[in-house]
C-alpha cells in the first residue's frame, strides 16, 4: 500500500494542472542501486497492461508490477526542508 500525504496530494494536482496532465496518472517508481540504496522517481504517465493502480489521498498512482516490492509502504509527502525549499520525501 502506498499512502500520499494531504500536502502531496494538493501540489501532484497542482503540478497535473500546471502541465496538462490532469488525464494521466502519477507514476511511482523505485530500483535498488548496485549499493543496496533504493532510487525514487515520479511523474505523468499512461497505465500499461501490467501496472498495478492505487488510489491514495485522491490521487491515482500506478506502479510497475517490476517495483512493487521496494515501493511497499511508502508514504510520499511535500515538505519544506529548508526556508523556501519545497520537496517530495
């Protein structure tokens, strides 16, 4: 299960809007890197035939059936790391 924070779930509208995205989904991704950390990406994208679909907060993210597994119990939130620097943790 994937959750999206409050905060996420208004800045990913924000972002579909601000770039014609609203017919897509938020993609999730994840890989383990040869070190053992795991890399995030996210972005605008289709669903293909093997993406699992999940609705957290509103939003409807879809995830490839290859990283599933890293992306487990995710929560993906927007926060403000340092004065004026807004990010997704």
């Amino acid at each position: 299960m994937i959750t999206i924070t409050a905060k996420a779930a208004e800045q990913i509208r924000v972002a579909a809007e601000e770039s014609h995205a609203d017919d897509l989904f938020l993609r999730l991704a994840a890989r383990r890197e040869g070190n053992g950390t795991i890399e995030y990406g996210m972005g605008f994208d289709e669903m293909s035939g093997t993406d699992e679909l999940i609705a957290s907060a509103g939003v409807d993210v879809v995830i490839s059936s290859s990283c599933a597994d890293l992306l487990k119990g995710v929560t993906l939130d927007f926060v403000e790391i340092n004065p004026g620097d807004f990010r997704f943790i």
